[in-house]
C-alpha cells in the first residue's frame, strides 16, 4: 500500500476513494473496503482511503475527544492488511478545517485527486462546520461527474457498529464485545523502551512499550499474548500479563504506561516493535499500602494468567 501525506500533490491517475477517519478498522470499516475494492476494480481504478491526523475532535477539543483505538502507524498497518492501493493522510489543521464544502469537493476530490467514485457511511459529513452531507455530497457528484454510493450501518445482533461502540466495550472492559465489533483482538503496538527496572527488581521483570497516546480506551490488568518478541521470520505469539494505567502504588505522575510481564521469558528486547493482544481483563488496577502487597498480587496475576492459557488453549 502506498502512503500518500501530501495535501497539495495532484494525483494524475483517477481514483476509487472513501473518506473517514478509521479509528479502529472495525468490521463496519472492513465492509466498506471491501466495497471500495470491488468497485475500483470493476472501473479499473485503484482503491483508496482519505483519512486524517490528527483526528479533528483531537484538533477542536483534545481534552474532550474520544480515546484513540489506534495511532496512525497501527491504523495504517491495518488498512495495509486490507489490500488498498493507497492511503492518503491529509493533516487535520485549521486552513482545513475552514474548507467550506464545495472547494473541498473541487479543488481536493476533484482536481487533486481526480475521483471518480466514492463510498460514504449514511453519517458523512464535510466541510467547515460539518456543513455538508450525504445529500450535497450527491449533488456536487452530478456538477463534477463522479458517482457516490451510500454504505449503510454495518449492524452485529441488530446493533450498529462503529468506534464509539467498541470504546465503549473496552472502557468496561468487555473485551468480547469489542472483540466481536474489531473483527479481532484488541491491540496496542509499540516499540519496547526503558523503564525503572522496578518489575524485575520485584521478580517480576516486564517490557515497556512506548504509548503514543496518554488516553488510551481501556485500562487495568489483562491477559494478552505478544508478538515480535522473538526474531523468527514469522513472530511467535507470547503469552503475557500486562499492567496498562498509571501505576498508582508506584507512580504519581499520572502518565499511562503499558508494561507486560512475559511469562518464562527474561531478556533484554529494548528498541523491538511488539503488538500486544488483549485476551481478558483479571482485574482494575488498584493501590496497595506497599510493594510487598504489590507482590502478592502479581503473583495471583500470573497464576491466573497461567490458568486462562490452560483453559483457553487455542
């Protein structure tokens, strides 16, 4: 998949696009690229995806928007997975964001990149203060002679899927649900960075991965399994037990921090990307009076950890 970041460059070639900000790549986002595919590849065009960085709530209003369910290098590596042809990241800034609908219709469907067909959800809206539709969307399609289709909701036992359903799975730490709505396991990815070596001081030694995100939708202590913690072509899954929050027995800075103690493993992995899979929630996180009570539940951690991957082979 080609990755595209200008806003300015003029793509020559006519395209098949569809535009919205895929946090997540759920499986309401899946069918619509699988009908972007088929579309272009009946008109013999190639397959594309606008999306946007930062998110525009995260522009408008960063303390009030919505936890992010992946940062863009995981967003683009799932929408890679789909077998697009191109992803183009247009930054969300505030000359954008004042682009009434028309001239975004003009002068960046049209002239820059030369659509000629496009999928929207039923919800899409454009422009400057949100001011353009579905239905207007239609119209400019006629004057500048593209086609639009509609994708309707994408529905799981009758209810809508979409990102907001799967944080709010995540947030009560419903791990089957946003399961269900992703199409997959849940996952945080990041590269492995140094911590203060507390974990295996304790005998518990962990890997720290580096958040992007200070917000992320879940919280407490999860069972989960780990790749690329070996060097394999193909990364063995590893089984884990995996602290995401603020430590609060240890640490009162408030920065979330993603630590995972990988079961029968201790080597040193630093700079390595891993991807960390979210299985089941043990427990919230919790404060403790000292780090010897700290301990004794670290250890329950692991042993119910063990007891999951024994009951849950797979």
């Amino acid at each position: 998949m080609q990755v595209r970041r200008s806003t300015s460059a003029c793509i020559k070639t006519p395209i098949a696009l569809t535009i919205g900000n895929f946090d997540g790549v759920h499986l309401g986002h899946q069918a619509m690229l699988i009908r972007l595919k088929n579309a272009a590849k009946q008109r013999g065009l190639p397959a594309c995806v606008m999306t946007f960085e930062p998110h525009p709530y995260e522009f408008f209003a960063p303390d009030q928007a919505p936890a992010r369910l992946t940062s863009l290098r995981e967003k683009l590596e799932l929408l890679a997975k789909s077998n697009v042809d191109q992803a183009l990241v247009y930054r969300f800034n505030r000359n954008f964001a004042k682009t009434i609908p028309e001239v975004f219709v003009m002068r960046i469907l049209v002239d820059l990149l030369s659509v000629r067909w496009i999928i929207v959800g039923d919800d899409f809206r454009f422009g400057a203060h949100r001011a353009g539709d579905l239905t207007l969307l239609k119209h400019y399609a006629k004057k500048y002679h593209f086609e639009v289709e509609e994708m309707p909701s994408f529905k799981i036992n009758n209810q809508r899927v979409s990102s907001s359903a799967v944080r709010q799975a995540l947030a009560i730490g419903d791990l089957n649900t946003a399961r269900s709505y992703l199409g997959r396991h849940y996952s945080i990815s990041g590269r492995v960075v140094n911590g203060n070596k507390l974990g295996k001081k304790l005998g518990f030694p962990t890997v720290n991965i580096q958040m992007r995100h200070n917000r992320p939708p879940l919280s407490g202590i999860f069972v989960v399994e780990v790749y690329g913690a070996t060097e394999l072509p193909q990364p063995l899954k590893m089984p884990g037990v995996a602290s995401l929050g603020v430590r609060p027995t240890v640490c009162d800075d408030g920065r979330v921090t993603l630590e995972v103690h990988l079961l029968d493993f201790d080597r040193e992995i630093y700079g390595r990307h891993l991807r960390v899979d979210f299985l089941h929630k043990l427990r919230d996180e919790e404060t403790y009076a000292d780090l010897g009570l700290l301990v004794k539940q670290m250890e329950k951690d692991v042993k119910n950890t063990r007891s999951y991957f024994l009951q849950h082979t797979r």
